[in-house]
C-alpha cells in the first residue's frame, strides 16, 4: 500500500449509541436546514417627503428579490411586509401591510404609498421599529430591512440635526426595549444607509444591543449597507444578499446554545517587533503521489505531515466570519528540503469565535484540515480535467494546524496564507446556489466540481459550500464542507445522504457538466 494514503476502518470503532447520536445529529441539522429557508421579511421604510425614490425601489425590485432568492434556494418560501413611518405630528404616521404571500397585491398597495410629512431633519424611528414588533412574525428566518435617511429624534441618536424633540428617549428605555424586542425575536436588522446623517443612530443601536445581550449567546448587531438612490440594481442586490446572510444565520444559530468568546475587532496590523515567537509544530495532510482513483483516495486516509517552526500572533482578530475569528500571524517556518528556515511570511490564523470543549478540541480542527485537504485534492484533478474547456481554476487553501499552550489548556488555531479580497459565496452544503455578483462560468464550475467530485467518488462523497475570493482567473477557496455516506467522516459538516440528496435533487448540469461527461444524476 502507498505511504501516502492508508486504509481507514474508523466506522467499526464507532460504538452503536456513538452512530445513534450522529445520526440524530445529522437528521436535526438537516430539519434546520429546511426550516431555515420559511422566511419573513419585512421592510421598515422612512416614508417622508424624500424617500420616494426609495419606495418605488421596493415596489419595483420586490418580484426581482423573491425571484433570486428563490433560485437560489429552491424551497424558500417568503412572506413579505412593509411598515412606513413618518414623523411623530404627521396625521398619518405609518403606512402598514401584514405579512402575505400575495406579493403582486403588496406591489399595487405600496404603489399607493405616498411619500409626505416630515418637518424637522428626525423621524419617528421608533415607532417604526415598534409597529414591526407587532406583526404576525412567526417564520424561523425572521429580518427587517430598514432604509432612511434621517435619524431618530432624540440628542442620542445624531451629531446635531434639526429636533423638534431633542430630548427624546434621553435615557435609552425605549429604544432598548425595542432592540430587546428584536433579539428575543431573532430578527436579523439590516439598514440601507442613505446619509451619514443615520451613523451615528445605527452606532448607538448596536452598543445597546451588545449592552443588553444576555449571556454572550448570540452573535448580534445591526448590518449597514449602502443603498445609493435610483441604482435599482445594487438595492435588489443587497436585499437578496442580505436574505441570504438571514438564512445562513437562522442555520448556525439554531444548531446549539453557544457563547461567544469576548474579542475585539482591530484591523491594523500589530507592532511584530513587541510580540514574542512562539515554538510549534504545524500540522496538515499530504496529497497522495499514486494513481488510485478518487474513491479510492477517499476511503483512505491521507498521511500526516509535521513541520517545525516559530509563529507570531495578533493580540485581537482583524476580521469575523459565521464560526471564526482570524487573527494577524507571522510564520517562520523550517523548509525540510533546503534544510534552512524560510522567509517570515503574514499568514491568517483562525479559530473558533464560541467558548466551549466542543469547538475548542483537536478533533474539531483535525476535522477541518481533513475537509479542506480531501476537497483541495479533487480541485487539483478536475482542474486538470476541465483546463482544456476554460482558463478558470478552482484551488483551495493549503490549510495546516498548531496548538500553544495557554493558562495551562491548548489553545488550537488554523494556519492559512493571508488572502484579501471580497469572499464570493457560491453554494452551500444543502441548496443554495449563487445567482447574481459573481462571474457566471465560475458559478457554473463550482456546481459542475460538486458534480464531478459525486461521480468520481461512485457517490461516496460529495465536495460543497465552495466559497472565496476571486483572483484573476481564478478563485481561492476555503471552508468547504464533504457529504459523505460515511456519517464518522468529514466533522458535523458531513450531512451524508439527506446532504447528497439535496444537491441531486436542485442540480441542474451545466454545459462543463457535459463536457466532462459525468453521469446524470438521479435520487
């Protein structure tokens, strides 16, 4: 046998309660999934004398938006509602619609809306946010999404705007128990910044959120977004990717109660000369060098590589993601061919962002290195099936893993190469499939390496959630997930066959699909 690649038995050393419980697993993940893609959506629109141009956005990008997110997620069914305020003397405040399903009526009726009122610079915010709180919200995917261009009355809330009612809420009771309202609701707030008038406002907003969580269980603030007027285009396109962001949001959250780890977000890079080296042992996989096919390679285990070095890391996380925080690192690494250390290179280091044994462990990070190793292997043999058809490239991060003993516990982090750039999500491990702001053909390989990795495997496995930044013809991928019909392998990721199927039933093959003559496939 190939030293690069051993036979694995790990399913048989998996007792008969272990298997159970990971099945379970498996089927409660599955029933979120699907339940995740029920959604409200309400908008909470400024409907004062300005803010038609943003009024007539909704009414006109409204079927555009459910039609996105419709295809991209083939079983999300949406309710839609419109809240419109205006100022606190207007003699008529709020323009309201409950949620329906009808959306060709919503359009006629906020066709009728009428932009009007509105003396002073500040509105009536929190009346809207309270007349939301009152509809009928009872989908597991909950968002608003509020668009305007001026702030909240109240001397909290602005930098020194025209205010009939300056000393509005001036001890923040009502507007906290407004954003109370909303987190114990799960409603993910989304605002479309019109002006920098309202920076102040959302600023304010999530301090008080952050404030009044309990626990640290939730990873919650308001997300801003710019809205420019009469660029129809770009708001269909926020509105479908902040959906979006709702849906993959509802998934994490109602996997498990968690808490947050308590870190601060610092973009700047740190004085390098001030931190001390540390001494580790990277770890990652080695690619196998035989010609076994791909099943094969996957019902095998790649051989473990060590490698000796110094690391340097940022006392707070540059940026956050869904399930990490990655931190600034310097590595210096030992090159066992040329014998010598190599040059000091910036690197990203990630961990989890949640407290806790389960997220914390060598196992969870032996996992993700084991995923992103075995879907980096099939990218590297179908680019060398496909690269006759089109310039484009799929790679992923070669990822690796170290430990650093910390108040006498390890501390486990991710070592990848620093990659800037805006992330492109193209799919996710059930039924998501990127429609709009990212190259077509790159949309269709990345559904047609999903494919090929099912075929090539006999469908033992499947690579998804191919996410990451593109860079001239190609795009560097990280954090992939693998279905695989063996439930011990790939981490909690691995949603087996109810994952397989999903991507079956919503696949539709491309032109690189049939070029590459893969099987059509079929549950």
């Amino acid at each position: 046998m190939h030293s690069d690649v051993k036979s694995i038995n790990v399913k048989n050393s998996w007792s008969k309660e272990e298997r159970a419980a990971r099945e379970e697993e498996i089927q409660t993940m599955a029933n979120i999934m699907k339940n995740s893609q029920l959604v409200d959506l309400c908008f909470l629109i400024d409907c004062t004398g300005s803010m038609e141009p943003w009024i007539d956005a909704v009414k006109d990008g409204l079927l555009e938006i459910i039609a996105n997110i419709t295809k991209a997620y083939k079983d999300c069914s949406l309710r839609v509602a419109f809240v419109g305020y205006r100022d606190l003397s207007d003699k008529v405040p709020f323009s309201i619609y409950p949620f329906t399903t009808d959306l060709e009526e919503l359009r006629e009726w906020i066709a009728s809306v009428r932009a009007f009122g509105g003396g002073d610079k500040c509105e009536d915010v929190h009346g809207g946010i309270s007349k939301c709180l009152k509809l009928d919200w009872k989908n597991p995917t909950k968002m608003l999404f509020h668009i305007t261009d001026s702030p909240s009355h109240g001397a909290n809330f602005h930098n020194g705007c025209l205010d009939d009612y300056i000393h509005f809420d001036g001890d923040f009771k009502k507007i906290d128990e407004l954003l109370d309202g909303i987190l114990q609701n799960r409603i993910r707030y989304y605002f479309g910044s019109i002006e920098d008038s309202t920076t102040k406002m959302i600023s304010v907003f999530n301090q008080r959120i952050a404030r009044n969580l309990k626990n640290n269980q939730l990873d919650w603030e308001i997300t801003r977004t710019e809205v420019p007027k009469g660029d129809l285009q770009n708001f269909v396109s926020v509105l479908t990717e902040s959906v979006s962001t709702s849906i993959t949001t509802t998934v994490k959250i109602g996997k498990e109660k968690r808490t947050l780890k308590q870190f601060t977000i610092n973009t700047l890079q740190p004085s390098w000369a001030d931190l001390e080296w540390k001494d580790v042992k990277i770890r990652t996989l080695k690619f196998p060098k035989d010609k076994r096919s791909l099943k094969e390679v996957f019902q095998g285990e790649m051989k473990k590589d060590i490698q000796e070095g110094k690391i340097k890391i940022s006392e707070h996380p540059f940026a956050k993601g869904g399930q990490r925080i990655a931190f600034y690192g310097i590595s210096h690494l030992f090159d066992f061919h040329q014998k010598t250390l190599r040059a000091e290179t910036l690197v990203a280091l990630k961990e989890s962002k949640w407290e806790g044994p389960r997220q914390n462990n060598k196992r969870y990070y032996t996992d993700f290195i084991e995923v992103q190793s075995y879907a980096s292997f099939c990218a590297f043999k179908f680019n060398k099936k496909i690269e006759e058809f089109t310039t484009k490239k799929l790679k992923f991060l070669k990822v690796k893993f170290f430990s650093i003993m910390e108040k006498d516990y390890p501390r486990y982090l991710l070592l990848e190469p620093y990659l800037k750039g805006d992330y492109h999500k193209l799919s996710n491990n059930w039924n998501y499939v990127a429609s709009k702001n990212v190259d077509e053909e790159f949309i269709n390989l990345s559904q047609c390496f999903s494919h090929f990795t099912l075929d090539a495997t006999e469908g033992y496995a499947l690579v998804t959630d191919i996410q990451g930044v593109i860079v001239d013809s190609e795009i560097i991928l990280t954090d992939p997930a693998i279905h695989c019909v063996d439930i011990t392998r790939f981490g909690g990721t691995n949603l087996s066959k109810a994952g397989i199927d999903q991507f079956v039933g919503n696949h539709e093959c491309n032109r690189f699909c049939k070029l590459l003559n893969l099987r059509p496939l079929s549950i």
